[in-house]
C-alpha cells in the first residue's frame, strides 16, 4: 500500500522533516547544470564554491556565528563525533568526559564506546536528569575535573524537547579550561540561538531535522579553538573536513536556515499553539495520561504523552491505519521492549514509559490536523484498553 504525503498527517519532525520546497529549488541548478567542482580552478566549478560560501553565510547567520567557523559535514551524528574525538586529541594528557544520560545515540555511544575500546582509558561522568527531564547545573560545575576534555550536553532533548542551560554550562566549562560542545540538532532553527554572545566551543546540526535534505550537517567551531579533523582528505572546508563537498544539499541547507529564521516566530507562536491545543487537548480527554518533560521549559513543536497500561508501539499502528504518523518513547530502541533511556532516566514509571508517544510538529502543520488527531486518539486509547489485562478501569 503507497500512501501519499497529502494524505499522512505527519507529527514526527524531531525524527525527519519534509524538505521545504525553497530548498529543493534553490538545489536543483546544483544536481543539474552546475556540477563542476567547487575546488576547481575553472569559473564552471568556482560558481558552485561561491554558492557554497553563500550557504555558509546563511548557515552562520542563523545561529550568530561567522561563516568561517562552520565546517559542513555529513550529518549531525558526525559533527558530534568530530567535536568530542577532536578535543580528546587536542587534549591527549586527559581523560574524563562529562555528559548526561539523556544524549542521543549520536553522543551516547560515541562515549559509551569511547569507554569500552580503549580499555576504560577514558571514563564519562553521565548527568541524571530530574522527574521532569531537567538538569541540575550544580551538579554539571562538580562534576568539572581537571581531567576533563570536553563536556557535551546537548540543547534540546529530542524525545521530550526539554531545553538544558547550555549557555551557563558552557561559561562555568570555560572558567575551568575545558572545551564544550552541544548537540543542538533539535534546538538549531526552533529557538533563537546567538553564539557570539555564548562561550559554546563546538555546536552540532542536521540539515533534515530542519527542513533540509538528508546527509548535511553543520559543526560550528569557535574561532580559535584546537582542532584536529574527523575525515582527513584534501583541503576542502579549509582542512577541517576532507571529501568533495555534497555541494546541492549544502545549498538547500543555506536556503532552509534562512527560512527558519524567517519562520522563527511562527514555529514560536502558531506553531507553540497548535502543540499547547494538541496536548491540552489530549490530557484533558484521556484519563491516565500525563505529560513527560517540564511545561514550559521546552522546544515550541514537542510533546511526549504517556498513556499508562498501553503500548506505544499499539498506539502507532492504529494511528498508523488512519495516516497519523508520530513515535513512540522507544523509537530509538525499536526491536527491543527496553522503554527509551530518556524516559528511564526521568523515572517514568515502567507502565507509563511503555506507552509514551512524541508529537513533533512543523509550520507544516495545520489546526485541522490536530483536531483530526484530538478526535482520533480517544477512541484508540480506550479500544487498546479494553483489551489490555492491566486496565481495569482504574
Ligand atoms: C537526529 C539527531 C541527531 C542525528 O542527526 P543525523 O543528521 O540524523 O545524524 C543527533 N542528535 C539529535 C538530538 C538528533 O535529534
């Protein structure tokens, strides 16, 4: 069965985005008639470089950097795995991490594995998180050692969009000599973001969380900062980052910042909206449901419901059946009935975790299709109850 794009209601922009159509235009010269190589000396292959500077600029003014200190990679997990490998290396003489137990997988492994294949040479300090999924910034400036290399927390949670104080990390970070980075996939392009006024070092995006295509990502380096390369090759992104730039998706990115600073108010004020309608609208109608994340302190898109005594991934095949598509709290570890460790860090309790769902919405997104969502969902949830042996009216 195809079904088509019209037809979903599509409420999971923090796993992917629809690329917006400015930036499929702004990239089509660039998979079509402009192919030469930016690096060439020919003016045929200069244009394309020129547009690439162009993207740079664009990619820069969205999160108040300079064009020089964005280096375009991949994708978001490999910025953040070309900060945290670069200040281990630009730090040799140390040996602690400091993250939390939230990360994405992205961070998360890099240094669970970072432990476990050097044979424990590296140990990480992982943060816990509150109840309502918040960070204690105590507990970040005791965790700071003179042994510690780079501390890497990233901005917004992307299961629950709770926001962490990364711009006081990164100031206490600093006064102790140690370099920060942040992933800030789910926060880039829906909050405001000055980094010249930040002492952040390293900061991490993906195009296709923000309406871009995906396979581009940024890694922002503040001027100044040590720096060894993840991919070493030829001299493209001034030696930072080796291979012949994905010269089309680095436009389409350039175009898709300077939409979402354009759009910044709305994703903060209708957009906020139609998510406050959705999830009052849902706690409100269904019994034994609550929220996971601080209220307020969260991105303007997300919301991560628990409906106790049922099952996400139940609730995402009927939602699936009439063309609603959002995540369950164990997207991440799908295959496996682990609920996610985000959830598991906040203390959801065991039948309130399994039966979590994220709503992540767009400026793509309208008032009918909440309201289609807020008629819907009633009625699953109880069907699923019904049949479920753990609910008996409570
Ligand atoms: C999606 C995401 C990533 C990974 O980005 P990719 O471009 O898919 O590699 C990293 N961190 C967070 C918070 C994300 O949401």
């Amino acid at each position: 069965m195809t079904v088509l794009s019209e037809q979903v209601i599509y409420m999971d922009n923090n796993a992917t985005t629809r690329i917006a159509p400015e930036a499929l235009d702004a990239m089509m010269p660039y998979l079509t008639r402009f192919y030469g190589n930016p690096s060439s000396m020919h003016t045929f292959g200069g244009q394309v470089g020129r547009a690439i500077n162009q993207a740079r600029e664009e990619a820069a003014n969205l999160i108040g950097a300079d064009p020089s200190e964005i280096v375009f990679t991949s994708c978001g997990t490999e910025s953040d795995s070309t900060a945290i490998l670069s200040a281990i290396q630009t730090n040799p003489e140390k040996n602690h991490l400091v993250t939390t137990r939230v990360e994405h997988p992205a961070v998360k492994n890099l240094c669970d594995n970072l432990e476990i294949f050097t044979g424990r040479k590296y140990h990480v300090t992982r943060l816990p998180v509150a109840s309502d999924g918040t960070l204690d910034l105590q507990r970040f400036k005791d965790s700071l050692t003179d042994d510690t290399a780079i501390a890497s927390v990233m901005w917004a949670n992307n299961e629950t969009g709770v926001l962490f104080p990364v711009e006081e990390m990164a100031r206490i970070a600093r006064e102790r000599g140690i370099l920060f980075h942040t992933d800030a996939v789910q926060a880039v392009g829906k909050i405001p973001i000055n980094l010249k006024e930040t002492a952040i070092d390293f900061l991490s995006f993906s195009g296709h969380k923000l309406h871009a295509p995906k396979g581009i990502g940024v890694l922002y380096v503040r001027k100044g900062t040590p720096y060894i390369p993840f991919m070493n090759g030829g001299h493209q992104e001034h030696g930072r980052r080796g291979g012949t730039e994905n010269a089309a998706s680095i436009i389409g990115l350039g175009r898709a910042c300077t939409l979402a600073a354009e759009m910044m108010t709305e994703e903060n004020t209708r957009v906020r909206a139609l998510r406050d309608k959705l999830e009052h609208g849902l706690l409100n109608t269904i019994p034994k449901s609550l929220l996971n994340g601080h209220p307020s302190q969260r991105l303007p898109n997300t919301a991560n419901i628990s409906f106790e005594y049922v099952e996400g991934e139940a609730i995402l095949l009927h939602m699936n059946q009439v063309n609603i598509c959002a995540s369950s709290g164990s997207a991440c570890t799908s295959g496996s009935l682990e609920p996610s460790h985000v959830l598991r860090a906040m203390g959801v309790p065991f039948t309130a975790a399994h039966g979590s769902i994220r709503f992540s919405l767009s400026i793509y997104n309208t008032e009918q299709e909440v309201d289609f969502v807020l008629a819907t969902l009633p009625d699953i949830i109880a069907k699923l109850r019904a049949l479920s042996p753990f609910w008996e009216d409570k």
